[in-house]
C-alpha cells in the first residue's frame, strides 16, 4: 500500500497520457489504429520520476533508427528468419553508435522487428508509426507540465530518511562500544549497507525534479530550493559510505577490545542527535526552523571537540574511529549547506601546519 501510494500520481499520470494520445492519433491526426501513440506515451513517463524528457526523445529516435533501418533492408532481401535477424543487428548496432540509452537501442530493435513482419516495406506504416511515437512522447510530456508531481518534495523525503537511518546507525554504534558488545553495531552496519538504494532513488527523483522545474509553469519558482537539496546529494552519498567504514571499525575495535576512550564515544552520540537535526532541516518549509544555520551550528559543536587528544596513545582502530568521524562531519556540514573547504576548517586541526586554517 505504501508503494502503491508513493506511485499513485505517475500512475494517472501514464494513464492519462495513454489515453489522450490514442485520441490525438486517432481523432486529430486520424490514424485508424496508432498503437504505438499510448505505448510510446506510458514507456516516455514510467514510475520513474528521473530522465522522462530523456526516454522521450530515445523512444521517438529509436523508432525512426529501426523503421528506416528496416524499411531499407527488408526491401531489398525480403523477410524472413535470417532477415530479422540481420536488420535487428544493424538497427540496435546504429542505435548503440548514436547514444548509449537502453530505451533508444530497445526501440530500434522493436521497430526493426515490426518492418520486417507485420509493416510492409515502403508503405506508410513506418512514417505513421513514427508520428505515433511523436504523439506519445509529447503527450506524455505535456501532462507531466499540466498535472506535475512536485519537484522537491519526493527527493526530500528520501533524503531526509537517509539521514534518519544514518542517525540511528550511529545511535547503534555508539551503544556498541558503550557495552563493548558487537550485535548493536552489527545491526548498525546491515541498515547502512542498505541505504544505497534509497541514495539512489534519491537521485534519480532529483533529476525527475529538475524535469519537472523546467517544463512545469506550476513550479519554476521551486528551482533555487531544488537546486539547494541536489547539492546535498553527494555529501550524503559520501556521508553513508563513512559511516559504513566508521561502523566496520567499530566492530573490529569492540572484537579486539581495543581501550577506547569515553569521550570518543561521547562524539558519536551527539553526532546522531545532530544528524536527527539535519534531518528535521531538510523536512522543514522555507522560514521554518531549524534551517541550515542551526543545523551548521549543532554540527560546528561536534566538530570542536574532535581534537587529537582524543586518540592520544590510542589503537590503531580508536583512530581510524576519531578519522571518520572527522570525515563524516565535514560531509554533514556541506549538506547544511556550507562549502567543502569552509567544513574542513571547522575541525581542531592534527598538524602544526594543516593545508585550510582552522576558522577557530
């Protein structure tokens, strides 16, 4: 149900889009049976919000690759077993030439494969099912700008549940090293190893905002908060790919039972409680609280007290703990929204010369 709610607008969305291109081929363009006008239009949206524009324009120029491609050869030799196969090869071979999208390679296969058995060469299918795909790609184009799904909010909560997940994962480490037991901080590292999806849907519903924003009047006035939360998405990316090192650390520290010191494990905690802030952030409206200064200020706290005396005469896994957590912090901080260099100075520095000098 969950799933099926999450997908409710872009299913109406491709099934209004079939619809009405079936009606502008048939009643507006007048073509007897254009098929391929509402599948062109369901396969140009999909459940995907990410790269429609992109499948449109691959559908409509992999059906031209594969009725001209086919509509040439099977004219000349015929059709058959052999056939088939042959201007399959050569059609979805000029598509991979031309661009590297699957749906492009897909479709000039597909269209190939209708020349060669069911349109007869040199007549008008070919063209008409090439207007067909037009139809559809466009159709489907302008009901994603008459009835868009929003551009920001999907991608925001799919944010901000990365950052809810990464604040329980060091929740969980930090009980682990609290009690010296390893399950918590097994557990912890199964819920970071599966984040990567949801970084990836994140992604992808990225991109489908940014689609929206621009053929969308409803939203252009969305594009600078877009633009802010599509910046977030690869110090959140790197953000989850600490924390898996900091847990996988954590474990062996707590196996070894390597001496750790408390205040280390301190920093770990109010990391989580300030990840949970950066969370709230990106949930929260324009004007409402915490905003990105806030959630700066919280994690500028955390980042004062990693000073090396931490790890002094500490293990080797004690330090690479100290170290990621370091990192971790620097990537949380671009996620509020401030620069990667602006981030680095805000840590003690573990050098008498470190390469950005330390803001404090």
């Amino acid at each position: 149900m969950r799933r099926l709610q999450t997908s409710a607008l872009p299913i109406i969305q491709c099934a209004l889009a079939a619809g009405l291109a079936w009606w502008v081929a048939t009643t507006v363009i007048g073509h007897h049976a254009p098929f391929f006008a509402p599948i062109a239009a369901v396969v140009s949206l999909g459940l995907s919000l990410g790269a429609r524009l992109r499948r449109s324009f691959e559908l409509v120029a992999g059906v031209t690759v594969g009725i001209g491609i086919g509509d040439l050869i099977i004219s000349g030799i015929g059709s058959g077993p052999w056939q088939i196969s042959l201007v399959v090869v050569l059609a979805m071979s000029v598509a991979v030439l031309l661009n590297s999208g699957p749906i492009f390679s897909m479709q000039a296969g597909n269209s190939a494969v209708l020349v060669a058995t069911l349109i007869p060469p040199g007549g008008s299918g070919g063209p008409d099912r090439m207007i067909d795909a037009l139809v559809g790609g466009l159709v489907g184009i302008a009901v994603v700008a008459i009835i868009p799904t929003h551009p920001v909010r999907r991608a925001r909560k799919d944010a901000a549940s990365i950052l809810g997940t990464a604040s329980e994962v060091l929740q969980l480490v930090a009980d682990g090293l609290v009690a010296n037991d390893p399950d918590p901080i097994v557990k912890a590292l199964q819920k970071a190893r599966a984040t990567q999806g949801a970084i990836d849907g994140l992604r992808s519903n990225l991109l489908g905002g940014r689609e929206i924003s621009r053929i969308s009047p409803l939203y252009w006035n969305s594009r600078p908060r877009l633009e802010r939360l599509m910046a977030t998405a690869d110090p959140i990316d790197n953000a989850m790919r600490n924390i898996r090192v900091l847990a996988r650390r954590s474990l062996t520290l707590v196996r070894d039972d390597e001496i750790l010191d408390p205040r280390l494990v301190a920093q770990v905690e109010r990391l989580s409680k300030a990840v949970e802030v950066l969370k709230d952030m990106i949930l929260a409206e324009p004007g409402e609280q915490p905003d990105q200064a806030e959630a700066a200020r919280v994690l500028r706290s955390v980042a004062k007290e990693l000073k090396p005396a931490i790890v002094e005469n500490a293990g080797l896994s004690s330090t690479v703990v100290f170290a990621q957590i370091r990192s971790l912090v620097v990537d949380l901080l671009q996620v509020a929204g401030m620069k990667r260099i602006s981030s680095i100075a805000t840590l003690p520095p573990t050098v008498p010369h470190p390469a950005y000098e330390p803001d404090h």
